[in-house]
C-alpha cells in the first residue's frame, strides 16, 4: 500500500491532476459563476411615441428586477441588428401613437421580442418580461374600467383579485453558484478519479514487473485490496479540502449533516473506483483503459440528470442512466446538499451506490482471473 | 506530393488496422450525437408534476386548479392535499411545483380583503426552477385575465367591451431563433462541437505518440523527409475524417434530434473546417510534444468541461469576469460553440460573424505553422526511473488474441 | 574536395542527460568503404551515438558532419544514410511490403529499389505477413531492407547481427559487402566482442570515451579484462 501512494506521488502528470484538477475546477467554476444569478437582462426600449406614457412604461421595464435597459435605438431595425449581435437579449417596441391609442381606449400592442438561442438565459428573460406584461395590461385595463365611469375600488378589485406569490423553494435566489459550482467541482473530481481508477488493474498487470509479482505469489487479492484501499483513501483526501472551500470558504448551503454527505461521497467513490477497475481489467494496456473510463465518465455528468432532469429524457434511456454509479451520485448529492429528504428516501441511494460497487469488483475480479489463467 | 499521398495513405491503413482509433474515430461521435441527442430529444420541459393544495375548495379555487390543469407544461399530481404533504413531496422529488390555496380564499376576495396564493417551484434544480417560474407566470397571467373578465362580464360588460378593456395595452412577447425555448436547440451543438473537437484531438492525438511508443517515429526523423510533408500527410486523413464526422453531426442533429439547423450552409463548412484545421493541427502540435500518450489523453478529457464552459455558451459571456473571458479567447473552442450559434440558430451572415471567422483563421494558421515547422531531432530520450503507467508492455490475454490472429494469417499465407 | 573524402566528422561531442554525462567529447573520423564498430555494454551509450549520428537525437555540445553537412543545420545528408535501430522499430500492424512501401514513400525511392532490397535481402516469401509476426532474422533483414532502401552511402547499424540466426546473418552481411566496396561507410553498434572481426576498426565506449583499436587489439583487451577478474587459484582457470 505505501508503494502504491509512492507510485501516484511519483507518476508526476498523475500527481498534478489529482492535486490540482478538483481544486482548481472549484476556483475556475466559483469564477465563472461569480454573479450568482442571471440580473441585468440586457434590454433595449425603441419608443416610437415618445409621449409621456410611453415613457411610462419604460420606466416601468427599467424598474423590473432582473431587466437592464441599456441602449435606446431609434428604430426597429436598429434594435434587430443589436439583437443579431447579441447586445440586447430582450427588445421592446413600443408603438407610434401609443398614447393617443390608450387615451383613445383603442387597441395597441407593445411588442416585446426575446433572443431565445440560449435557453437559460431566455427563460429568464421571459419570466420577467412576463411579470411586467402583467402590471402593463392590467393598468391598461384599470385606467379604461376608470374613464368608463367604474368606482377606483371595484376596478382595482376586478384585475387584482388573485394575487400569486412565488416561492423558489431550497434555493430561493436562484443562485446558480448553489447549484452548480460545486457540482461541477465534483464532476472534475469524479473525472480525476476514474482516470486513477482506470489504471488500477492495468498498472500492475500490464508491466513487465508483474511477472516479478506472480513470480513471488503474492496473493492478487490481497494486492488489489491494498492498492484499491490506497485509491480510496486517496479520492476522499481530494475530496475534503473541495468541500471545506466549498463549505467554509465560499458559504454554499448544506441541508444535511457534513457526516452524511461524507459517507455518501465515500460509497460513490467506492462505487467509480469499482468501476475503473472492472476498466483497468477488461482494457489493453493503460491508455486504453483510462479512454474507456473516460468514455463514461465525461458524458455521465450530462446523463445523470443534474441539470437536464432524467425525467424529461425519453423513456427508453432512462432506466439505462440509472445503471452510472455518478446519476445516483449527482442526484442524491442535489437532494442531500438542498433538501435533507431522510434517510428512508436516500437509503436507496446509499444501497444503489454499494451494490454498483459490489457489482463492478466482482467482475473485474472476474476477468482478472481470467485474464490471467 | 507522392510522399505526402504515401503518408497519408498509409496513415488511413493504421485507424483502420486499430479497433480504438476506429471507435474514435468513427464510432465515438456517433455515439455521443446519439447519446446527447436522446438526452436532449426531448427538447422543453414539460409535465411539470405539480401539486395543488386545495384548502379552500371553492368555485374560484377550481378555477384555477383548471387553469393550471389546462395547461401543457404541467402535470397534476392528485391526491395531495395537506401542506405536509405537499412538503415531503417536494423533498423527495415527486413534486417540483405547488400550488396552495388557502382556507379563506374566495371569502376574502367577496369582502376585497387581498387574499394571497402560494406557489411554489424547486429551485434546487435550476432548470426545473427557472422552467416552472415561467410556466407559473404563464398560467398566472392567463388566468388573471380570464378571471377579469369573468368579472367584467358580471359586472354586464358586453364581450366587445370586454374584449377592449382586457386587451387595451396588449403585449405579445415573441421569442427569437428559438420561439419555443428548446433545449435542444440551445444546448445540443454546443456539446456535440466540444465532442468532436475531443475526439478530433484524441485521434490525431495517436498519431505521433503511437509511432513514438513503438519506436517508428525514428524513420521519419531518420529520412530527409521536410517536416511539412509529414506534418500534412499525418494531419490530412485526420482532417477528412474529422470533417466528415462534423458533417454527420450537423445532420444527425437537424435530421433526428430535429435541431435546427439553419443559416448558410457555406459559413458551417467554413467555420468547420477553420475550426477542425485548429484542433487536427493543434492535436499534431501536442502529440509531438508530449512524452506519453496517457498524458496526453488525461489532460485533454480534463479538459473538456472548463472549455465548455469558459467558451460562455451556457453562461453569459458578460457575467464572466474579464480575465477569463480573455482566456476563453485563445482556444479556439469558445469561438466555435458561439460562432455554430450565431449561423445554425440565429442565422446571421458575415456582417456578424466576421470576427469569429477571422479568429477561427488566426488560430487555424497559427497551428498549422507551427504544426508544419517542428524541429524534426527530438530531445534525447531520458529513461525516466519510475515509467509505470505510462507504456504497453506484458501481454495480456487480448493481446493474446491478436496475436494468435496474426499466427493464423501467416499460417493461411504459407 | 578532402571535406567529401571523410563521411562522418565529430568534434568533441558532449551529450548531457541532466546531470548523468553519456558521451564526454568524442571525436573520431570516418573515411569511405571503412566500417566501424562501436563496442560498449549495456547503457555506454552506443545508441545514443549512433541516433545523433543519424540526426534523430539532439546533442550537447560539439560538433558534428555527416557527408559534409553540420548535422544541426541541415536535413540534406538524411537523403544518403540508413538506420537499423536496436529497439524494433518497424510499424507493427503493417505487412513486410507496406512497410517497405511507406519506407521507400518517406525515403522517395521508387519500386525498382524495394524489388532490389526485396531480392537482397530475400524477402520475397513473406511480403504479405505482418512485421510484428516475423522471426528474429528475418525482422531484421527487413530493417536492413528498409534501412538500404534509398542506396545510401552510411548506414548506421545497431545490434545488427546480435541473437539471430546464421542464415540471416549470413545474408545481411554478404548485402553489406557491394555497400562497403562501393565506398559506403558503415557505423555499427554491437556488444559482443565475437563481433569485432567483422569491422576494419573498432571503437571501444566506455564512461563516455571512444578508444580506437584494431579488432584483434581489442579481442585481446576483453581477454585481459576477463582475465583480470579471475582468482589466481581457480581451478576454471588453467
């Protein structure tokens, strides 16, 4: 066991990815993300009225949270070309005579116009071009109720009758740092595991000093036992200063006890590491065998439903991306870190996580033996 | 020419004698538009699960207990009925959105009293969050108005009138290049051009590092041949290859993954093949220099994930800082992502994409220089101690196998 | 006109792995039709001469001109050198004629060359098999086919004839004898002092010096070498 530590310290590229890839995925992420959450939507306003209530409603998309007007182009296809380039992510056109219309009690349109090609961001945008229409329309609607000769009360009463408050639940900003950073930490971390996994087997048996190890007839079980000891041991010494960064440093929320999320984090690198092993068993030579591990573990981040829910995937492919010990993970990881669901729900995690392990070793055991029959 | 057609033809014979390279070569990007094409299939997210506690249990909470029902984007889970409820379901994840009426609802609106209801959406998963606020916004605002003038026309207001007052301000929001918010549209090429550009690097990756493991790389630097003509007839099947598999992505993914694919097919080839001349270049560049494949191959797949999301595809580029932005710049990936944006989704031309195409052909040509200018003697190979992980060498089984193939094929020959 | 009269020419050449010296200053000439070999055990470095001689390794310092050409400067003596490595070096998933074709293709030599190595070397019974499933011998003619290739005017051999069978031995030294007649010269590395009849000179490397001594010189300074280690008593040694 101690020779395997000295084997990682000593396999210098190794060193470096296990020492810095977490971390420094943690700082880069924490960067990238420092805003939190989308503000600020870029908005231009093109007043063609330029009358005092069209001002009005500007005033009103400038007060909006979330919405920034930053630009005033003249015209409509001034603020197209702005939303071709990608300045302005929501564009509203306010028309020629739109005053005279409202004072007139005649039908106008405000156009609002979102830049959808990317989705997050245009799902906010929307949100809140949504909550301003509302307020809009119904002022609209009030005023005529009012010059109709309708008591102030009764108007009121008639648009305001229902009021809806939202609650975002276990992440009431929205804050995207909560929900992603650390994460994504995690991810880089799963993905330096897998490719010290991956070598696990292949290491030994795949070098001419294996001869020198069957040749004293060491057990081979014993041998892998310490060596996927050191690994393990190794993974959760990466993992400890993520999280006190995570935790500590930068204040990310934590619904269940450090303890719980640390025993969990234990059984899912138990888990990837019996994955890379069955890896490192079954490949050619180490190359192959780190590409393969890497083959699942780069896409298994997008397959385990953390951010895309598994829910929305076809059918067909969701019972397969259950069989990824990192969908188990990723998922249990959002519950535990927000919710703190109890341990009769995440119990099946827990379980899922160890008979993946379970699993995984016997066959690389397996093939091992095979292998070398 | 006859040399460079040489080496490059017998490069081709190699991928093709090499059950890996073909898997990365032909297989892998297949695979992954498959993959991520199902993941993303199907496209927005709709069936909400959403809970509606009733509390009230009156005409104006069925009214909206139908308009959240009425709508596409939710999925009424029945049977819930107490906040406790509503609460363990939000917890364990059979709920992601719920609406609570209170107890006195109707009550209170009769008297003009502002009455207030709840609703609420997991946030812990932002997509299901920033998708379920919208959609509650949506229905919210259908409803208000529908609500309205039910009362208007109670209040013996004619439709016409009706009609006027609702609508005397319309608003009618359009959304842009992607009117029905899909994620497949917005997510799905930007994964697949990080795949390609990975699997386009690993390929050419073996490429040199291959031959320098089995010591074959000592006849090219052994041979008068110029470094340009080795530089291109390794890279050229590459590039062919890795053209070819961009070409069945993008129609993979208009065709099946119904993404779309718009916009001047002349600009996609251009930015295609600027973007896959960087990475085969760039790809000969790094497996010229690097000592090991398995090196080699661990850095790039860490790569992956900081690339993608440095290129600020997903995230904004203006909320990145500055400096990062700044890196981002440098690899040629960002430019990409963005640039097969703007032309498949946004279908802009020149006018817009000019800087991308000009970067794209900065780096293309930087890599290409420097691909086709490598000083030919190598750093003389130190015999590092501790080599472990990094070379092939006791036979296992499979190798076996290959080798008992081989056995036969001489057999059969003599 | 001397200048072209002397293949190879090193001054002083130093090679340096970080702190370990493997070659310290060695200079030697090379004259045409003259054969020389390099004797030195396991790790004297050899191999390292012999691929800075062929332009593959960067070097320390010194100087060296293979055919007239500093080796630093120009890629234009590699047109008329061979190399046979120690190490196989062939592509290993390739038949014995696809690598003689893709060599030929990096040398530009035309099929009249590979028929002409194919024939030398008598290749021709196993053109279809594949380089990793060939014997010793005969994976070593092949290599000297590849290496005779371009008709080259040095060659560079590495542990040529080590270990193989007679046969083969037998036929890639006669392949060497129109080379060294037509005023080729010939740089080989071996480590077994059997051997050394074969060269007109042989270059003994050890700790990174190059002693030049005749081949029955330096048969006989192996002999007082072994002899040197002896007990006086033993019995073996009468």
């Amino acid at each position: 066991m101690r020779r395997e530590f000295s084997y990682m310290w000593r396999d210098r590229g190794l060193r470096n990815i296990l020492l810095l890839g977490p971390l420094l995925g943690l700082f880069l992420f924490m960067a990238i993300y420092h805003t939190q959450n989308i503000k600020d939507i870029p908005t231009a306003i093109v007043d063609l009225d330029r009358s005092s209530s069209s001002r009005e409603i500007a005033e009103k998309m400038k007060s909006t949270e979330d919405l920034k007007v930053v630009s005033y182009p003249a015209n409509y296809q001034q603020m197209e070309e702005l939303i071709r380039r990608g300045e302005i992510i929501v564009g509203v056109v306010i028309p020629e005579n739109f005053a005279r219309d409202v004072a007139l009690h005649r039908h106008t349109r405000i156009l609002m116009i979102i830049d959808a090609s990317n989705t997050a961001y245009a799902t906010n945008a929307s949100t809140a071009v949504l909550g301003v229409t509302r307020t809009i329309s119904a002022e609209a609607g009030i005023k005529t109720l009012l010059a109709q000769g309708m008591d102030p009360v009764t108007a009121r009463n008639t648009y305001m009758a229902v009021d809806f408050k939202e609650e975002g639940w276990f992440n009431p900003t929205l804050n995207y740092i909560y929900f992603l950073v650390l994460a994504m930490a995690l991810n880089m971390w799963q993905q330096c595991c897998t490719i010290t996994a991956s070598i696990n087997i292949i290491g030994e048996t795949g070098v001419k000093s294996w001869l020198q190890i069957k040749a004293a007839g060491f057990s081979k079980g014993r041998l892998f036992f310490y060596k996927s000891l050191a690994h393990i041991i190794t993974f959760m010494v990466l993992v400890i200063p993520v999280y006190i960064f995570a935790f500590g440093v930068f204040k990310l929320p934590l619904a269940c006890s450090f303890g719980t999320l640390l025993l969990f984090t234990l059984l899912f690198a138990i888990a990837l590491h019996s994955v890379g092993t069955l890896m490192s068993s079954a490949a050619n030579n180490a190359v192959d065998s780190t590409r393969f591990g890497m083959m699942v573990a780069l896409p298994s981040f997008v397959l385990s439903g953390y951010t895309w829910p598994i829910e929305a995937m076809p059918k067909l492919l969701q019972p397969v991306v259950w069989i990824f010990p990192q969908t188990w993970f990723f998922q249990g990881f959002n519950y535990l870190s927000f919710k703190n669901p109890g341990w009769e729900f995440m119990g099946s995690y827990f379980c899922a996580l160890l008979i993946i392990a379970f699993i995984c070793y016997s066959l690389a055991s397996l093939l091992t033996a095979w292998m070398e029959r | 020419m006859k040399q460079l057609w040489n080496i490059a033809h017998y490069e081709f014979l190699h991928v093709l004698k090499d059950p890996i390279l073909i898997i990365i070569v032909f297989i892998a990007p297949l695979f992954y538009a498959c993959l991520f094409g199902a993941v993303y299939c199907s496209a927005i997210l709709y069936d909400v699960p959403l809970a509606i506690v009733d509390q009230d249990n009156s005409v104006l909470s069925r009214e909206i207990k139908t308009a959240f029902a009425n709508d596409d984007s939710f999925r009424i889970i029945e049977g819930i009925d107490s906040y406790e409820e509503m609460e363990a379901g939000m917890k364990t994840g059979t709920l992601r959105a719920a609406i609570v009426i209170p107890r006195d609802l109707e009550l209170r609106i009769y008297q003009h009293r502002p009455a207030q209801v709840l609703a609420v959406y997991d946030a812990s998963n932002l997509i299901w969050g920033f998708n379920s606020r919208k959609f509650i916004r949506e229905v919210v605002n259908d409803f208000s108005i529908r609500h309205t003038a039910a009362r208007l026309a109670g209040e013996g207001f004619s439709p016409r009138e009706i009609e006027n007052i609702v609508n005397s301000v319309e608003c009618n929001v359009t959304a842009w290049y992607n009117p029905n918010y899909s994620y497949s549209n917005y997510l799905f090429m930007g994964l697949m051009m990080l795949a390609v550009h990975q699997l386009g690097l690993f390929g050419v990756c073996l490429a040199v590092t291959r031959e320098k493991e089995r010591q074959s790389w000592i006849h090219y630097i052994a041979s008068a041949i110029p470094s340009w003509k080795i530089a291109l007839g390794k890279a050229l099947p590459y590039l062919i290859m890795n053209f070819f598999n961009y070409a069945l992505v993008l129609w993979i993914s208009s065709r099946f993954v119904q993404v779309k694919i718009e916009g001047s097919v002349g600009l996609l080839a251009v930015l295609g093949i600027l973007y896959l001349m960087t990475i085969t270049f760039a790809g000969f560049i790094i497996s010229l220099y690097s000592s090991n494949s398995l090196q080699a191959t661990r850095y790039l797949m860490l790569l992956s994930l900081p690339l993608f999301m440095i290129s600020g595809y997903t995230w904004p580029r203006s909320y990145i800082p500055e400096f990062i932005n700044y890196i981002a710049l440098l690899f040629p990936s960002s430019w990409m992502v963005l640039g097969i944006r703007m032309v498949s989704l946004k279908e802009l031309g020149l006018d817009v994409l000019w800087p991308t195409i000009l970067a794209l052909s900065i780096l293309a040509v930087l890599a290409v220089y420097f691909a086709m200018n490598f000083k030919k003697e190598r750093k003389a190979p130190y015999i590092d101690g501790v080599n472990i992980n990094g070379g092939i060498s006791y036979p296992r089984k499979i190798n076996r196998l290959q080798a008992l193939r081989q056995q036969i094929r001489v057999s059969r020959l003599s | 006109m001397d200048e072209q009269q002397v293949l190879i020419e090193v001054s002083d050449l130093v090679q340096k792995f970080f702190l370990k010296t493997v070659l310290n200053g060695i200079s030697f000439r090379l004259f045409p039709g003259e054969s020389l070999g390099i004797f030195g055990l396991r790790g004297s470095g050899k191999t390292t001469l012999l691929h800075i001689l062929a332009g593959v390794d960067r070097f320390t310092s010194g100087t060296v001109q293979v055919l007239g050409c500093n080796i630093c400067k120009s890629q234009r003596f590699k047109q008329a050198t061979g190399l046979v490595t120690q190490e196989p070096s062939l592509f290993q998933d390739l038949t014995v004629l696809e690598n003689l074709d893709f060599i030929a293709g990096l040398k530009n030599a035309g099929p009249a060359d590979i028929e002409r190595v194919i024939d030398q070397m008598e290749l021709k019974d196993c053109l279809r098999y594949p380089a990793a499933a060939l014997d010793a011998g005969l994976y070593q003619r092949l290599s000297l086919a590849c290496a005779l290739l371009n008709a080259p005017r040095l060659m560079f051999l590495d542990e040529l004839i080590k270990d193989i069978d007679l046969y083969s031995r037998h036929l890639m030294l006669q392949g060497l004898e129109p080379f060294l007649n037509s005023g080729g010269g010939l740089v080989c590395g071996f480590s077994n002092i059997e051997f050394a009849d074969y060269f007109d000179r042989v270059g003994w490397l050890e700790k990174g010096q190059l002693e030049f001594y005749e081949p029955q010189a330096a048969r006989e300074k192996w002999e007082l070498l072994l002899y040197s280690f002896k007990k006086p008593g033993d019995v073996k040694n009468v």
